[in-house]
C-alpha cells in the first residue's frame, strides 16, 4: 500500500460514494467490507425527500438534504442511474391526518420550501390509484432513486475488498453504518426499520412517490420502473437483531392497501429489515476526530441515501483543504481528549 492511500472502511452507499470522489480526484484508495452494500443500504426505499422529512428543530438536517438532493442528478447522470423526478405526495386519509398533513405543509412554507396543497378530487386527479382520501400536497421538489442500482453501479467503479491489505493508510474513513469501532460505538445507536418489496402490474403502481398518513398510521410507497413498489417503513429502537415481525409487515401492508387498493393485487417479494445508523441529534457526523487519521462518515440515520453525494464531497474537501462542516463536525459528540499531564 502506498503511504498516500486512503483507506475507506465500509461499502455501503456512504463508503461507495466517498471511494468514488476519491477515485475521480486523483486519489488511491482502498475500500474494505466483507459484505459490500448489505447494511442499511440494502434496505432503504430511496426517498431524496428533504422537505418531506422535515421536522421541528431539524433544519440544519433539511439544509443539508436539500444541498445534496441538488447534487443528486449529476451523481446518478455519471452513475448511470434514472432519477424518478415527479415529486412527492402528502396524503391524509381521513380529518385527523389532514391535520398531520397540515402541519408538514406548514414546516415546509415556513422555510421557503415549495408546496402545493391539494383538495380531494386534484390529489385523486394527480393519483387516480388512490383509495379514500380527504386531501394533501405536492412537494414538487423531492424524488426518489433506487438505491440498490446505485450501489450496483459504484460497486462496478469502486474495487472492494474483504480484509485490509498489509501497511498503513495514510488516513481511514469510516463508514461503517451502525458498527463503529469501539472507540465511537456510543455514537450511534441502531433504529431498526422494516420495509417490504411488492412487485404490481404498471396499472396498479402509482406515478410518484407516496407519503400518507392512514388513520393515523404513517405509510410510503415507492414506485419503481419494472414494477417494484416499496412499501415502508417501521421504526423503532430496539437492542436485538434487526428481524421483521408480523406486527411491522402486518401495519405497513394494512396501510398500504387502504391507500391504494390496486395493491391487494401486487406479489409480496421480499420483507427486510435493517438498522438505520441514528445519532443523538440526529445529524450524521461527517469528518475528523480527535485521532489523527482517522475521519467518520457515519450516523446518517433516515438521510444516507439523500446524503451520499454531499457526504462525499464533504469527506474529499477535508481530506484536500481541511474544510469541516460544522454541524456535522463528528468532535461535537466526542469528548476532547484531556490535555496532557492533567487527569
Ligand atoms: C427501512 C429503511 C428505509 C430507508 N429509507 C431511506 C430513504 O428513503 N432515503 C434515505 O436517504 N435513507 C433511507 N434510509 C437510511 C439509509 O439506508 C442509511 O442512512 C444509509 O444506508 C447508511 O449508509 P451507510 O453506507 O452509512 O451504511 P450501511 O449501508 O449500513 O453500510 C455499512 C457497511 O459497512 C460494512 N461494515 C460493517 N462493519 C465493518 C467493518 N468492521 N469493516 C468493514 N466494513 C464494515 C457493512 O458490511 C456495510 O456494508 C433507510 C433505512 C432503512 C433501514
């Protein structure tokens, strides 16, 4: 190994992305993961859903969402991919979840982000599929990607192996989703998320990806090209083994067939789950520690996908200029190490 390589620890979309600027600045690069693209990767339904994410007190996570779903049509151009680009939409299936509805369309306007609200009969004219429904919105700014055809096509750029090889690198990323190293295992905290795969005829697929609130219950569904819908997602934190249960796979189909119907005719494919990599405040940590060569890209919790460009460039500015993004400075959840000779 050269002593200028940067070693990349973990080919999930978040390494992948990273070894693959690295790749097209110049660098050498050696990624290492015994199981590429099997983490929370191979979960995620691909929603680049800034606005759609919104929540109080998260703008800081909005901004950056919004910063990389920006980069987003350049980084799948080169990689070959198709952007799904038809927006979003909020529904609400009854007066109690047009509420909740209400307020995201609020969150939204409140930061300048374009919405359209939509009575009963334009949101049906925009979605046809959909079952009872009082109302919604149009968020005509967040798409979706897949994500697994994302991973397949880095995974064709960027060479992976499955154990370092000898010598030291001259710097090491980790990103390692939910397993850190000891020295920073504290700072994330796996949130298991169940999801599943139908595939439907093209009839009963809807245009756009859909955001519902059922009764209370939140449900989205991801169209994708050749039948593929996604339907998800569960969330909880939990100590154990991400596994899908009958209650998660029970709720998420439940919802997703009252809201749209033509899906009591799709195929049931495949129920996942997964640990999305949460933090404490829910903003991923992107760059140095307190151990020299040794930088994280880790934590990206509901936005890895949505976040992988950004994190990338991130990651290759530091690495060249020594930039860090502040909120995302992984040393504000570290303790600074004592200085020497005092205890
Ligand atoms: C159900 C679900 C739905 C989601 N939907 C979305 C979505 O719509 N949009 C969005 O933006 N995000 C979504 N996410 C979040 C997103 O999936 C994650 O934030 C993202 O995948 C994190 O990527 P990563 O590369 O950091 O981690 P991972 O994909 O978990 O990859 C980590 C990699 O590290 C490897 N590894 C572990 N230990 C080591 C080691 N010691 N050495 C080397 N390699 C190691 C693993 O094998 C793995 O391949 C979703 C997540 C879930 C669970």
């Amino acid at each position: 190994m050269a002593a200028s390589t940067i070693r990349v620890l973990g080919a999930g979309i978040v390494g992948l992305a990273i070894a693959d600027e690295l790749l097209r600045r110049g660098h050498e690069v050696e990624v290492i993961d015994p199981a590429p693209g099997s983490g929370a990767s191979f979960a995620a339904a691909g929603m680049l859903t800034p606005t759609g994410e919104l929540w109080h007190g998260e703008e800081a996570v909005h901004r950056l969402g919004r910063a990389s779903a920006s980069l987003w049509p350049d980084f799948a151009a080169r990689l070959g991919v198709p952007l799904r680009t038809g927006g979003t939409l909020l529904v609400a299936a009854d007066h109690g979840d047009r509420q909740l509805v209400d307020r995201q369309v609020a969150l939204a306007r409140a930061i300048g982000e374009p919405v359209v609200e939509l009575g009963r009969r334009e949101l049906v004219g925009h979605e046809p599929r959909l079952g009872r429904v009082v109302g919604g919105a149009l968020l005509p700014d967040d798409h979706s990607v897949d994500p697994r055809a994302v991973v397949a096509a880095l995974l064709e750029r960027v060479p992976v192996v499955a154990a370092p090889s000898a010598g030291d690198p001259a710097v090491t990323v980790v990103a390692t989703g939910t397993a850190l190293p000891p020295a920073y295992s504290a700072l994330v905290r796996g949130v298991r998320g169940e999801i599943l795969r139908l595939h439907a005829d093209a009839g009963d697929l809807p245009d756009r990806t859909v955001r519902a609130w059922v009764h209370g219950e939140q449900v989205y569904v991801v169209p994708r090209a050749g039948g593929e819908v996604v339907v998800g997602a569960t969330q909880q934190e939990h100590a154990g083994a991400p596994v899908v249960t009958v209650e998660g796979a029970w709720r998420l189909l439940d919802s997703a067939r009252r809201l749209l119907p033509g899906l009591d005719r799709a195929e049931l494919v495949e129920a996942t789950a997964r640990d999305r990599p949460g933090t404490r405040d829910n903003l991923p940590l992107i760059g140095p520690t307190h151990e020299p060569g040794v930088v994280l890209a880790a934590g990206h919790f509901r936005h890895g996908v949505l976040l992988a460009p950004l994190t990338a460039q991130l990651v290759a500015d530091h690495l060249e200029h020594g930039h860090v993004e502040p909120a995302v400075d992984p040393r504000r959840l570290l303790h600074a190490p004592s200085p020497e000779g005092t205890r």
